[in-house]
C-alpha cells in the first residue's frame, strides 16, 4: 500500500519536510517513489504539486492524518480534517524523583477515566491510593535529606601540614 507522509529535512530546531510517495513498508526518510511537495511549518508555507497529489489519492494512495489535514486546508483534497494522536510527553526530571512517580501519573489517568463511569466508589478507592503513593515518595526524598545531612555532619575533616621541597641549582650543560 503507498502512503504519503512528511520526511523531515533541515537543520535542528529548523525542520522543514519533504511530502513523499512510498511504500507503507519503508522507513519515512527511506527509499521513495515520487517527492510530492515540501512544508515549512515555521512560516507554514506549502509548496504542493496538486496534480500529482490528487493522481496518486485516485490511485489509492493513503495521506498520513498530519499530510491529510493540510492537503485539506490547502484545498487540494475535499473531506474532514481527522484527529492527530499527539505522544504526550514524559514527567519532566523535577517531578519524577522516585520510583513510584510512573504509578502517580497512571494512578491519575485512570482516575479520570473512572470517575465519569461511576460516582463515588472505585474513583475514591484509586484517589486514596495516589495520595498513598505521594505520601511514600514525600517519605523517601526526606529519608535521602537526612541521609545527605548526616553524612556532611559525620564526615572528617583531615589536615595535611604543608611540606617544603628545596630544589638544587641545575647546572649548564655544554653542547658538544
């Protein structure tokens, strides 16, 4: 089956893509039939070869959600926009400093989700169990505060004399 998909181009932090024809099979910046067009989303302009586009859709080709959504903004192909599934991103570093902080974030995700199925019960049964996981975290990054003290306060302190070196005068050497 083809697919056409965005292939990312450019330098870091200034992604441009190329809109390719390929096999569904093959890698996005891999091998590819026909380059398509190109998209810079900094200015969100769209260099698009319309015909070829609309040629390769009649001949079964299938548009990524992201390359459907602006093939129908440009007005090159009619139909609704669909819904793009966006990875949500990992507990920034600040927040995840335990082991159980995973079980806190899915421990809220299903919390939400159960708290529109039923009132009160398994909502209040999970809500106690993230304020459980908090609690023991809470205790762990104390624990690790008064480990760290201690060991600062117990820590000795050695004093090294200082040490004078006398150093003999060098003599000239002659060059042969």
């Amino acid at each position: 089956m083809l697919t056409i998909r965005f292939a990312r181009v450019g330098k870091r932090n200034k992604a441009q893509f190329k809109i390719m024809l390929q096999e569904h099979t093959v890698a996005p910046g891999g091998r590819h039939i026909e380059i398509l067009g190109s998209y810079n989303p900094h200015s969100k302009e769209a260099n698009l070869k319309d015909d070829r586009i609309k040629y390769w859709v009649s001949q079964g080709a299938q548009p990524s959600n992201t390359v459907h959504n602006l093939l129908v903004r440009k007005g090159v192909i009619e139909g609704a926009k669909r819904k793009v599934k966006v990875p949500a991103r990992n507990a920034s570093p600040s927040e995840s400093t335990g082991e159980n902080s995973g079980q806190v974030e899915t421990l809220k995700e299903s919390t939400n989700s159960e708290k529109h199925s039923e009132a009160g019960g398994p909502a209040k049964k999970v809500e106690e169990k993230v304020e459980e996981v908090k609690a023991v975290e809470g205790e762990k990054t104390e624990e690790v505060k008064t480990e760290e003290k201690v060991a600062v306060e117990t820590a000795p302190v050695v004093e090294t004399p200082a040490k004078t070196v006398e150093v003999a005068p060098v003599e000239e050497v002659k060059a042969v």
